[in-house]
C-alpha cells in the first residue's frame, strides 16, 4: 500500500504543466470577449469572441518576462472570433497578455 501511494505522489508534479495567465482587457466601444490557452510550455494563446455589430482592430501583446514582448494586430469580424498565439525561446513561467481593441 505505501509504495502505490508514494508511487501517485511520485506522478503529481508531472500533472502540473500549466501556468498562468494574466489578461490586461482595455476595449472601448467593442463588445469583445476572450478565453485563454496554455498551449505549450513555450507557447500561449488567446481566442478573441466579438459579439457585436460592429468589427473590431485589436492588438495583443504577449510578454513572457526578459523575453522581447510579441505583438500581434488582428481584426475581429462581427459576430465571429478569432485565434491569436505566440511562440517564445524559453519556458513560459507566468504570461501577461495586453488586449486593446477599437470599432473598425
């Protein structure tokens, strides 16, 4: 019985593969929603909803500490979403990602 236990605390850290995410919202005029994913350890992303009439200009900018920020510009139709993600050079150990949107 101990070596079965000690054999599931021994799994536990291998479960733990995500990080977090911090998501920094500043939309004006736009009815836009998000949802997050940790894709990959050195990969993030991000599904853009716009569930308004009107199509929105947005920029994301993803920052994963000393790395250089990635920025992405993309245009969200209405009534449709779009996915954004970003690829770094190291392992992502907390990722903040800016959303700024406009109306088109």
């Amino acid at each position: 019985m101990k070596k079965c236990c000690v054999a599931l605390l021994a799994l536990l850290p291998l479960t733990a593969l995500a990080y977090p995410i911090d998501v920094e919202k500043d939309v004006e005029g736009v009815k836009l929603d998000y949802t997050t994913y940790d894709t990959d350890y050195d990969m993030g992303a991000i599904t853009l909803n716009n569930y308004g009439d009107v199509a929105a200009q947005c920029k994301v900018t993803f920052r994963n500490g000393p790395e250089a920020p990635r920025v992405r510009r993309v245009q969200v139709p209405a009534k449709q979403s779009v996915d954004v993600n970003a690829k770094f050079n190291r392992k992502i150990i907390k990722l903040r990602i800016a959303l700024s949107c406009k109306p088109q």
